[in-house]
C-alpha cells in the first residue's frame, strides 16, 4: 500500500484513541497527508504501536464540540475519518457532555465537510445501537434487526447514523458509517471489552490477568478495523449507508486459549458470565458488497499484538 495515498489529505477526528492511532499509522504508510485532530495530548498509543516514535502527521488540538475548530482543521482534506466519541461510562456519567462530542460533535463534522465540499467521509457507530442479547431472537442478529440502544451513548450513535442520512438526503454529502463490536489489540486500554487486550499485554509479558466475563463476542483486531474505515472513507456511494463490521465471533475462553497458545503464557482466566450485549451482527453486506477486507486469523492478530506489548515491556 506504499504511496497508495499519496496526494490524500485525511482528517482523523479522535487521533489519539485507540482507532485513531491504527487509521494514522496506515494512513502515513500509505503516503497520506494527515491532521490528527483531537481534544487531548495523550500520545502513548501511537508511541505503542510505532516503536516509541510519533507519526510525521499536522496536529491539531481542537474540541469536536467547536464548530470552527472543526471547520478550520477540514481547510483542504479530501478524506474525513471521524472517530472522536465519548464511550458509555462517559456519557452516563454526563449525558449533556456525551450529547454534546457524540452527536453535536458529528453535526459539526458534517458542516465542516459540507463547508468544504468534502464527500469522502468515514464515521464510526457501534454495535450499541442494537440492544440487549435478550431483545432478539437470533444469537446473530440480522443486518436490518431493529435498533434497540439500551445506553446513552447508543442512542447518539443511532442519532450519528440518522444525521449523516439527512445530510445526504438534504445536502448531498456522502458518507459511510462503520459499527465495530469489540476490537482489540495494542491500544485497546480503556473500557469494559479492553480487557481482552489487556489479558495479551499480560501474557506477553509473563503476569497473570483476569478477563472478569465470559460469553461470545465478536473480536476485531485494531489494525483491521483502521484499513476499514480507510477503505469507507473511500468508497464512492451514493447515500450515507452503515455497515457492520465482522471479526472472529469466539469465546472469551476460546480467545484466552489462543492467546495461550500464542504466547506459551496459560495464566489469564476467565469469568463465565456474558456481558449484555449481542453476540455478533450480520456483516455479509460489508464484505460482499462494499469490498470490506477479510479478518487478519486470529491466532496471528494476537501473535502480533503480543510482540508489540513484549516490545514496550
Ligand atoms: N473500541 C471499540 O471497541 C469500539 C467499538 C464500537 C465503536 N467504537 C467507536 O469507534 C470510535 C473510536 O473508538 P476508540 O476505541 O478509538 O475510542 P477512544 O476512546 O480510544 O478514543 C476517542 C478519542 O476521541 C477524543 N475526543 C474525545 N472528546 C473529544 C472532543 N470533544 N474533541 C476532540 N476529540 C475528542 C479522545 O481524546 C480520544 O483520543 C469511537 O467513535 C467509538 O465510539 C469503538
């Protein structure tokens, strides 16, 4: 993919998490141009996953919630990625703050592509606009199964995914929008599902760790979710389609028992009960019709994640 990208110019809004770091260390391989746009300093992600180095990329510090900050960082992208969000705890524990960077913070990615004529636009929703594993008949849902958010944070990401629909309808800005489940791999640090990465961090480095749930999740290896939002970013369609995404649907058990076998290291354990979530989402329409790439083997993601957290130790 070397030069690949060269004469794009990417904004990646929510630079510094853990997506964002995967999308810039791809995007720069491939020869882009990139603003990392984001509301913190925190570069310990990209320090991570680049030998302690930082990406040769424009930084820009700006806060979602500022219409012009935002506006003034799309000043000639051809490419917006955006991935800045708040995650559940934080948007339970300050709804009007969640409602702000989540969706006020999407309209105002919206405005700045439509400001600048860009339609080339990636945005990042969840599996949490579904609801609990209990509302559904189908371990697996369906694509079109009703969204049913149970927190805060997925109702904003149903209002994320209705948004970019009306600034299509309305204005013509294409976009599409990706719904990852759980992702995983060097840079997952914060959150519920972080755990199972934080359980490859600890084999790697030879200390015992406990995953305190269990049940089947769908795991998407870091870097495979960041060539996927690369890849939406830029697809020509026309509307403002959502996607799921698809990864390996295992057990926290099974998963345990790969890192395992990877890292030689048989000391994280697993809790048994399920986290209410869904299993998985039906994610064909991604792979078959928009061209989506297909998951990096299990067993292999979690070799390499282990050699980069063996790497940092
Ligand atoms: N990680 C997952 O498993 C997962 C699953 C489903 C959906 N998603 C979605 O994917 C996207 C990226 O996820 P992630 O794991 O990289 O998130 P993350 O929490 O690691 O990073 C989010 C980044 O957004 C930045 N940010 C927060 N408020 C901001 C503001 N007001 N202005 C500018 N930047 C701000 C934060 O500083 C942080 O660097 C998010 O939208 C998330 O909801 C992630």
């Amino acid at each position: 993919m070397a030069d690949a990208l060269m004469g794009d110019r990417f904004l990646v809004t929510g630079a510094n998490g853990c997506i964002g770091a995967w999308v810039i260390k791809l995007l720069t391989a491939a020869g882009a141009d990139v603003v990392a746009f984001d509301i913190g300093t925190d570069e310990h992600r990209h320090r991570l996953i680049n030998a302690g180095e930082l990406p040769a990329v424009t930084w820009v510090r700006g806060d979602l919630t500022i219409r012009d900050d935002v506006v003034a960082a799309a000043e000639g992208v051809t490419h917006i990625i955006h991935l800045a969000a708040l995650q559940i705890p934080f948007c339970r524990a300050d709804p009007s703050h969640g409602a702000a960077v989540n969706v006020v913070g999407t309209a105002n990615v919206f405005e700045a592509a439509l400001h600048h004529g860009v339609s080339q636009i990636a945005h990042a929703s969840s599996i949490a606009v579904y609801g609990r594993a209990s509302d559904y008949a189908e371990r697996i849902l369906p694509y079109d199964a009703p969204r049913l958010p149970t927190t805060l944070y997925g109702v904003y990401k149903v209002a994320c995914e209705d948004l970019a629909t009306v600034y299509w309808h309305e204005s013509g800005v294409r976009s599409v929008g990706l719904r990852p489940h759980t992702v995983f791999g060097p840079g997952r640090d914060q959150g519920m599902t972080s755990l199972p990465s934080v359980g490859i961090e600890h084999a790697a480095t030879h200390r015992p760790f406990h995953i305190d749930f269990g049940g089947a999740l769908d795991f998407q290896y870091a870097p495979d979710v960041a060539a996927a939002f690369i890849h939406a970013a830029r697809l020509v369609v026309d509307g403002a389609p959502t996607y799921n995404l698809g990864g390996h649907r295992v057990t926290v058990a099974e998963f345990v028992e790969a890192i395992a076998d990877v890292t030689g290291f048989d000391q994280i354990t697993t809790g048994v009960d399920p986290l209410p979530v869904v299993e998985g989402a039906d994610a064909s329409p991604w792979f078959e019709h928009a061209g989506g790439a297909a998951p990096t083997p299990l067993r292999t993601a979690i070799q390499a994640s282990a050699q980069v957290f063996a790497a940092a130790n």
